[in-house]
C-alpha cells in the first residue's frame, strides 16, 4: 500500500508548514518501538507546502512532556502528531481525547509507576484531539488501511504525552493530536497469544496519509466514528 499526494497544490506564495512527529523509545523490555521507527523514517520527508521534522520522546512520566514541550518550542511547527505503540490493536488508531490522569499498570523506564496521579494539577479534565481525526480515518480507509477513531489513549505515557501536548498548546494556532499504532510483526512473533501486527511500511505510509490530510484539511469529515461499548 502507498500514500498518495495531497490533493491541493501549494502556490509560491504559501509559506510551508512544518510538521513535527513524534514517536517512543523502546519500553517494558522491548528492543523496539514501532512509533519511533516509523517516525524516524518520515524524518525530512517533504511533499507539497510541508516538512516533516521527526523526535524521539522518553517512555517516563514527566520526561516525556519537557521534551514534547522542547521539541515544540524549537521545532517551532505548524502540525504536531504525537505518534504512540497500543499492543493489542489490529488498526491505526486516531485518538479522540486525552484525559488529565496517570494510572500505570507497568512501570515507565525511569522504575515509575503512578497511580491516579493528575497530568495537571487543576487542568481540564480532558482536552480533545484538534486534527481532522475522522477525515484521516476516511482516508486510510480509503486506501485500504485499517483504521478508526479511538475513544481512549490509556492512563500510561502514550495519555501523559497526548495531554501534556494538548494542555500546552492549547489557545495556539496548530493542530495537535495522538495516533496509536500496532505491533510490529516481530513484536507479536515473540508473544504467545500472537497479537494483531502492521508492517513497518505500512504504519509508514498510514503516516504519511495522515500527515498529508491533517495539511490540507480545515474541517473533520463528519462520519459516524463513536463506539457502542
């Protein structure tokens, strides 16, 4: 499966965006993340009016959002997706909402583990998800990918991130937002219950889908994405 190119051209006049990328460091013992492969193989990619700069975040409650927050402020982007590993799931996941709690099950990298701890003192509750979540879900679908929008980003570091990106751009002019991403082949090879996995390639070009829609999309499509459980 490939990407194609953004519809709407870029006229000489248009300055270009930049797009920052994120994805994790290994974590729980893994030796690979696919949120961080798949980002680093975008790193410098470019199509039509944009630029994509690719940062590695540190699996640790805290870290992660002083180097989001560091990335953000030098990077200096226009987009900001925040890329994450959800074990388990069969598809490309585009989070709706983060919400203001830590609550770990395992450990992050730095040995912590908090438990019904708020992101921010006193924040909102919840902050949602300001890419065309839905029109990026149409797209893969589209082309073949599987896909849906997520009600749930979990209470470990992937939730920390997703909330600390949003709470600290919040009020600014850029969209910002969480996509989950399966297992990689060989991640799921080396478990016995044998999870759902995406190639590498293709978690790279669902990136580069939802990287080319969130540029040239003002208004989410308006398509049924709720759950009914």
């Amino acid at each position: 499966m490939t990407a194609s190119s953004a519809s709407t051209a870029t006229t000489a006049a248009t300055p270009a965006r930049t797009i920052l990328l994120t994805g994790f460091e290994p974590f729980n013992g893994a030796a690979i993340n696919p949120s961080w492969e798949a980002a680093r193989a975008l790193d410098g990619w470019s199509g039509p009016g944009f630029t994509v700069v690719a940062r590695q975040l540190p699996c640790v409650f805290g870290a992660a959002n002083d180097a989001l927050r560091t990335a953000v402020a030098t990077v200096r982007p226009d987009i900001v997706i925040a890329v994450g590993q959800a074990g388990g799931r069969s598809e490309i996941s585009l989070e709706r909402v983060a919400i203001n709690v830590d609550d770990a099950s395992i450990r992050d990298n730095a040995g912590a583990q908090p438990v019904d701890v708020p992101i921010v003192p006193d924040g909102p509750a919840a902050y949602f998800s300001t890419l065309p979540v839905k029109a990026i879900v149409r797209a893969l679908r589209l082309r073949g990918f599987p896909a849906g929008v997520s009600q749930t980003a979990g209470t470990f570091v992937c939730n920390h991130a997703f909330y600390g990106l949003m709470h600290h751009t919040a009020g600014q002019a850029l969209k910002a937002g969480f996509i989950h991403v399966p297992f990689l082949p060989e991640q799921a090879a080396d478990r016995p219950e044998r999870p759902p996995s995406m190639a590498l390639r293709d978690i790279v070009d669902a990136l580069r889908i939802a990287v080319e829609v969130a540029v040239v999309t003002e208004d989410d499509a308006l398509d049924a994405g709720g759950a009914t459980h």
